[in-house]
C-alpha cells in the first residue's frame, strides 16, 4: 500500500497538465456550447490542482465536527486556519490548542497523520489587538523507494509544514482585521529521481488577509450576536519540486461565513453557521493545452499571483455555470449546555465535476475549567473516497485569562 501511495504521490506531481486532462473523456456540444461528457451527457469533471493541498484540510475536531464551517464561528485558536480577525473578540485572554488527525485509516495506515498546534495572546488597554502563532505537520508515513525499473532505493519519511504568525486588531467594537504571514515546506521524495528528474523540496510563503464584523442581537426573548467573515488565505507565489521554472500554483482560497449564536437561556445556547469558499486559482482547460516553447508550461500556468487570483472568477471553460460549480459549501450546527457539554453536526458538499467530497459530520466537546476537549467523525454521502472516512480525531484547548466566561471551546 506504502508503494501505491508513493506512486499516487510522485504521478501527481511530475504529470504535465494535458495528460491529467487526457482522463476526462469530454467533447465540444456544438448546440448547447458547451464542453459534456458524452457518456453522461452532463458536465465534464474538471477539478482544480493545486500544490500542497494540506493547507485546506481543517485542523481541529470542534470545525471538523461541524462540516467544516469556521470563518465565522467563536474564536479560538485555530481561528488562524480561518479567518485571523476573529481572535480579538475571543472569550480569552490567551489560547493554545493541539489536533491531531488520522489521515487513511481506512486503508490500514497508521504513520500518516497531520498535526496542529496554535495559539494567541489578546493584548492593548481593551484586548483590541491580538497575535498567534501556529504549526500545521503532515507525515506521509514511511515510503518505499524505488528506481524506474523496481529497484529498490531506500526509505524515505516524505512531509510537509507550514509555520504562520498572524496579528488582528479591532478597528471598532463591532469590526476588525487581520493578516498572517507563512512559510510553507514540502519535502515530498527530495533526493530522488523520477522520469530522469531529480526532486527537491517545495518552498514558498503565502500570506492572509481577513475581516469580520459582530453585532450583538435580540431575538424575542433571546440574546444572541450574528457574525460576518471574509477571508483571502494562501495569497503566495507559485512553488516547484524541481529545478524547472514550471511552477504549480498553491491553493489560494476566498471564503465567505456567516454564523448566528443565540443564548436560548441560562443554560443553553445554539449555535448555525454558514461557509462558501472557493478557490482563487485557475482553471485548467478542457481542449488539449498549448504549451509555452519556453518552458513547456501549460499556457494557464504562465499567470502571475495577483491575474491568476482575479482571472479565476471567469475562466472556467464551460462559463458562469461551472464558476459556481466550483463553490464549495459548509453547513454547521453547535449546541451547548451549562458552558460545559456540546454535541455538534454539519455538512460539507462539493459539486461532483470540482472533487466531489460530501460528507455529514457529527462530534462532541467537553469543558471544564480552563481545559477543553473536542472529538469528530466524518461520514461520507457520495462514492468519492475520503482519507478521513469513519476516522475519529480530536483537540485539546486551553483557555487562560477570564476563563469560565463562555462556553465555547
């Protein structure tokens, strides 16, 4: 299994770009104008690569219980994986949080994993101000090289981590932004050789900017706040594994959240909460790609940071219906009891042309104290695979200054 996996890996990122889409079996409908399937009559499948997916995977169980939502949700710590402006309207005066998720358990693996650690300190004369740090690892577990005729050519542990520091500040009470700086590593088979070429680890940085806006409410007898996130994360410049000058892009993604808490009385509260997002990144061609002399780039690669982010809104080959097939969407729901038990459920769904993952997820929290502790499971609604299927992961939180104030972990 080891030596599939290192197959996958090494297929995915030495594959030029027109033989991925050689998969997709589409022709050009001459009435409709648009590319189909001829097999279905539907959409072609056309998902967006991009290198180092791991920074889109959610780090922690309280947001993986919930479908994934988190843009605009209580503040935490690993509201830097979100959107970094929520942290000075945290409950805390300072946070540290720590995941750890199983990744392929149900392909009997058990050294593949990814591992998040985070944390924030509020500070100025009101807490208005505050700034994280955060550690995001994933191990892709031990890997059997090989040569191109079979040959054994030792072991080798491939992985990937991203290192961020982030500063947020209120703007007014109800108001404020954030940014975040990261360097990002990708150590996928450096020293090794495939196809006559010799692979080195991928580097590049990125940053985030963010913005949310609360408002507290009333709702019959009811209080409650509604929450608004936007977010741009992983604005970077493209990154490589070789010494060619064809770069992939990183996963650049704008998400949009919206979330309503509501404190149904003294002892329980409710929380809905809402996520889009899409990824800021072009979208490969159907027709076979032209490629640059230059380079042997595929021409939709040759885009620069900030056209690549601006173009990938109305580039799709099929027109405005497939760039909103490329919106992924979040659905999450959290009830609390005494600030001290929660039972969490959502849902994730992503259109079947653009990945299909779809999946409802279900999870529990407990705090006490200043400790918390979350737990998740996913279960998958559609024949796509997911490396977390019927996977229970979990987070431990720890809430200092002005702990006991809120239930939220």
């Amino acid at each position: 299994m080891k030596k599939i996996l290192w197959v996958f890996f090494t297929t995915l990122l030495l594959t030029q770009s027109n033989e991925l889409l050689a998969q997709f079996d589409c022709e050009f409908n001459v009435q409709t104008g648009e590319y189909i399937n001829p097999s279905t009559g539907g959409p072609c499948i056309n998902t967006i690569i991009t290198a180092v997916p791991f920074l889109r995977i959610t780090p922690d169980a309280r947001s993986g219980a919930m479908g994934d939502v988190g843009i605009a949700t209580s503040a935490d710590p690993n509201a830097m994986h979100f959107n970094t402006s929520k942290l000075p309207f945290a409950d805390s005066d300072f946070g540290v949080s720590a995941t750890y998720t199983p990744w392929l358990r149900a392909l009997g693996l058990t050294d593949v994993y990814m591992a998040y650690l985070s944390a924030y300190g509020k500070f100025g004369d009101r807490g208005e101000q505050a700034a994280g740090v955060g550690l995001r690892y994933f191990s892709l577990g031990q890997i059997n090289f090989t040569n191109d005729n079979g040959d054994p050519q030792g072991t080798g542990r491939p992985n990937e981590f991203e290192l961020s520091g982030t500063y947020a500040r209120q703007l007014s009470d109800n108001f404020s932004v954030g940014i975040a700086a990261k360097f990002i590593y990708s150590n996928l088979a450096a020293d090794q050789v495939v196809g006559g070429i010799e692979i080195k680890p991928g580097i590049t940085g990125a940053a985030d900017i963010s913005f949310t806006f609360t408002k507290p409410l009333k709702m019959g007898g009811m209080k409650g706040r509604t929450t608004t996130g936007l977010a741009i994360t992983n604005i970077g410049p493209k990154i490589t594994y070789t010494n060619s000058i064809n770069k992939d892009y990183i996963p650049t993604n704008l998400g949009l959240g919206t979330a309503l808490e509501l404190d149904l009385d003294e002892f329980n509260s409710l929380t809905f909460a809402l996520d889009l997002n899409k990824l800021m990144v072009p979208t490969p061609p159907i027709d076979p790609v032209d490629l640059d002399p230059a380079d042997g780039q595929p021409d939709y690669k040759q885009q620069g940071l900030i056209g690549a982010m601006f173009s990938s809104f109305g580039d799709a080959p099929n027109g405005f219906g497939e760039e909103m097939r490329e919106f992924s969407f979040s659905a999450g729901a959290e009830y609390w009891y005494d600030e001290q038990f929660a039972v969490r459920t959502g849902y994730y769904w992503e259109h079947p042309t653009k990945g299909n993952r779809q999946f409802f997820t279900v999870g529990l929290g407990v705090k006490y104290s200043i400790f918390g502790l979350n737990f998740s499971y996913l279960v998958p609604t559609s024949n796509q695979r997911n490396p977390l299927d019927n996977t229970l992961r979990f987070s431990l939180l720890f809430d200092f200054g002005q702990a006991g104030e809120s239930g939220e972990l």
